[in-house]
C-alpha cells in the first residue's frame, strides 16, 4: 500500500527516482475505490484503461517524453464529456448517453498525460447543496459518513478526500466546487468566468458555469489551472487572455502588504456557526498579526444575491433543459401514445424532483407575463452586484467571508425544507453572480472534528494573486 501524497510535486519526486511507478499509484487508488465503496464517490471506475494508460506513461517516464501531469490520477465530475464513456449528469433522463468527444478541459489533461481513473456522483444536472439529489443515491462524507459532502460536486470531493485520486474537476455554478471543499477539508477553485473553456461541459446555468478544481494542496490546483485554462475555438466565451505560469508565480515571494476586507456578516450574522466564526476570526487576525490591513466592510447587495441568482439559474436552466425530450437521446417513456406525451412522460419520469422544481420555477419567470417583472429585473441586479463587487476588489486585494453557514450537515436534514437548503448557498453565489474568481481553503475543525471552510474572492483573472494568498496562509509562510 502506498502513503497518502499531500502534493502531486512529491509523487513527480518518487517517479523520477524510480521508488513507484504510475501502476502502482494506480492501483492504489483503485484499491481506495473498492475499499471506499459506500461512499458512494464513483459511477464509473476506468480500471482496465487506466492501468494501461499507466504502463504506457511509465515508458514515456522512463523514456523522458513524459508531459508535465505524468502520474496525476484524475477523476471527472459526471457532467464532463470524455470520449466513448458514459455521460449522465448524474441523471435518468441520460440513461444509455456515451460521450463523442472531450471536453477540452479532459483533452488538456490527457495531452500532459493526466490518467483519468472515473467518473463521480454529483447532484443531478449539479443542482443542490448536499449531493443528495442524484439518480444514483447520495454521496457520504468520509470525515462523517452519517453526513453530507456538499453538493452539487460532492462525489469529486470526497474522491479526493478519501484519497480516490490527487485531483479532481468539478464544476461550480453557485457554490458547487467551493462548498464541498469546505465540507470535506480541501482546496476548491472556481476560477474567474471564462478562464476555463466550457465546450463539453453539461450545461445548467450558462452564464454561471465553471468548471473547478479539488485538490489536497494550492500548488496541485494551481498546477492543473496552468494546464486547462485559457483560449479555446470550440468556446466563443472563452477568455483570449494570456495564461501565467501559476506554479511559477506561486513559489515566488513578495514582501507586499495585502490590503484584505472581510464582510460584516462574520460579525453579526446569527445564522454563522459560532466555530466558523472563531475560525475565521483567528485566521484575520494571523493576516493582521503578518503586517497586512485588514477591514470589516458591509456589502449593501447582500441580502439580493441570492434571489438574483436562483431566478438566472432556473431560467437558463428552464432553457439549457429543454434538450432533453425523449426525442434523440437518452431515456424515453415506454408509456407514450402520441408525441406530447413523449415529451411530457420522457421528461416527468427521467428528471428528478429537484430538477423539475427548478425548470417549472426557471419557466415561470420566463414566461411572457413575468420576464420583465423577474428576469429582466435580476438581470440588471445582476450587474450592479458585480460592480459593487469589483468597486470593493478596486480598493482591496482579497474579499474574506464563509463558504457555508455551517459545518456539514446530516442526510436528509434539509430535504424538506428547499428554503434551508438555499440558504446553504448565502456565502457562495456571489462569485459565481460577479464573475469573479473564488477559492476555499481548509480553516481547521469545528467541535465535531468537521472540517471548516474559509473563503477568498479576488479580482477578475487574479488567480495568480489568489493562489499565492492562500497558499501563504495554509503554509503559515504569510509576510
């Protein structure tokens, strides 16, 4: 059995020295896998073709033509297109859909020879907070199996958690990268809006969607960032900005003094766990303590984003969904006798209750006699949120707040009530609203020994900035 590796840096060390090779870390995750089954973490596992791949880059090691990612063992979020396996979106309605191409955030990987080793359980079309809504049953945090991961990339953090791979892909629409980060311990990135080509990304909300990154540590995240990101023809919204040698500019130092705000919210809000709190406390006053400003700031919006949000994401859900008929692929009802009960039947017993809550509620303020009272209206929020947002990154450097209310919490505890479960979202959705980059980053436990989320907003395309901020604090290396 081979050790737990924190960085992905220390598993390119052992190879080059010949003291493992990619078959065996191969393997051992695979044995993680099988062990770790009732986490329910994985709907596919690529044994046979992850094991050959494993041979043929421990030759191009052997060999020196190795690319920058040889022995990174990699797992895909189900809502990543990976050519000739299947792709569902954790959902019934893509029953039997096997994908005719990579997403160019896949093909990246495999061109630096990444191995891909599975796909992972998410909630269904990534919509929730709990990864309790797929069709394949829920995912179980590793820390606390009686809880959950956090959705909607809940089986791509608890892949890493359990140390089923080093790294995996998510995506994050309102939170879904960053929030089971939290929950499980981790490194969660969403990256500024189009640093990172969606083409074959399943889409849910898209002018919110990104696809993230889960790692043990900054410098993997940082690592598989420089490799995915950047310009794309197949993508007309992706950004043509330069990339930066993220890994590069992360282990340079600099002697600048950071100017930091932190929302008030972590002062006064009720609804704050007291520990995230305590935590999040702690850790400005370790930023105070190394020289740099730090500043309470109110964000006058607050109490808007998360309204804006929900009414933009069920709409361009309302829309992105209605591909899926019953018509060209995917599931089909047996019990059809003309073609609107093709669609009405196909659609009814395919989705999920969560998913058909969000499309009737994204229809609905699409309809004629409420767009302009709903969508139009949240559309223009929209905008001011993101320039408060970038009036208050024009003045400071980072943003600190939760990613959650709360630890994590148990199954079945919210399923009830939509409204909590929303609320999971208050801390996370408005980065993705804005546009701007996000990450979150281990603070410690609470009493339960849950793991304690911290989170940091930058400006657009400051991911390098971000990166190293929040390295520094995990090092404890901050000056």
């Amino acid at each position: 059995m081979l050790k737990t590796y924190a960085t992905f840096r220390e598993i390119q060390n052992d190879l080059q020295q010949g003291t493992i090779s990619c078959e065996a870390l191969v393997q051992h995750h695979l044995s993680n896998i099988k062990k770790k089954a009732h986490l329910n973490a994985f709907l596919s596992v690529y044994e046979k073709e992850a094991l050959e791949r494993a041979l043929a880059i421990d030759k191009k090691i052997k060999e020196g033509k190795a690319g920058k990612l040889a022995g990174l063992i990699v797992g895909l979020k189900d809502v990543l297109a990976y050519k000739d396996h299947p792709l569902q979106a954790s959902s019934r309605v893509l029953d039997g859909f096997v994908s005719q191409f990579n997403a160019t955030a896949v093909q990246r990987l495999l061109d630096e020879d990444a191995i891909i080793i599975g796909r992972q359980n998410c909630d269904e079309f990534a919509m929730g907070s709990s990864n309790e809504n797929s069709a394949f049953g829920p995912v179980l945090n590793d820390a606390d199996n009686t809880r959950v991961p956090g959705g909607s990339s809940g089986g791509s953090a608890v892949a890493v958690q359990a140390d089923m791979c080093q790294v995996s892909l998510g995506s994050d629409t309102g939170g879904s990268v960053r929030q089971p980060a939290a929950f499980c311990g981790l490194v969660g990135l969403k990256p500024t809006y189009s640093r990172i080509s969606r083409f074959g990304l399943v889409a849910y909300g898209s002018s919110f969607d990104c696809i993230g990154i889960f790692g043990k540590s900054v410098e993997d995240v940082a690592l598989v960032l420089e490799v995915i990101a950047g310009a794309d023809d197949a993508d007309s919204t992706v950004s043509q900005q330069p990339v930066p040698s993220y890994t590069k500019e992360l282990s340079q130092s600099t002697n600048k003094a950071y100017k930091v705000a932190y929302v008030r919210e972590i002062d006064s809000s009720e609804g704050l766990q007291p520990e995230i709190r305590d935590a999040i406390k702690a850790k400005l006053d370790e930023i105070r303590v190394a020289g740099h400003s730090v500043d309470v700031i109110d964000f006058p919006l607050q109490e808007y984003v998360l309204p804006t949000y929900y009414i933009l994401a069920t709409a361009e859900a309302s829309s992105n969904l209605s591909r899926y008929d019953g018509v060209r692929y995917g599931y089909r009802s047996s019990e059809v006798t003309d073609l609107n009960s093709l669609y009405k039947k196909s659609r009814s017993e395919g989705f999920g209750k969560e998913v058909q809550k969000r499309i009737l509620l994204g229809t609905f303020v699409l309809s004629a006699s409420y767009y302009d009272a709903y969508y139009t209206k949240a559309q223009k929020v929209r905008r001011i949120i993101r320039e408060k947002t970038k009036e208050i990154l024009n003045k400071y450097d980072f943003i600190v707040m939760p990613i959650t209310p709360t630890t994590a919490f148990k199954l079945g505890e919210h399923t009830d009530n939509p409204l909590e479960m929303y609320l999971a979202d208050l801390f996370s959705v408005q980065a993705n609203v804005a546009g701007v980059p996000a990450i979150a980053i281990p603070c410690g436990n609470d009493k339960q020994g849950l793991p304690i989320g911290l989170q940091i907003i930058a400006d657009d395309f400051e991911e390098s900035k971000l990166l190293h901020f929040s390295n520094a604090l995990l090092t404890h290396e901050l000056k």
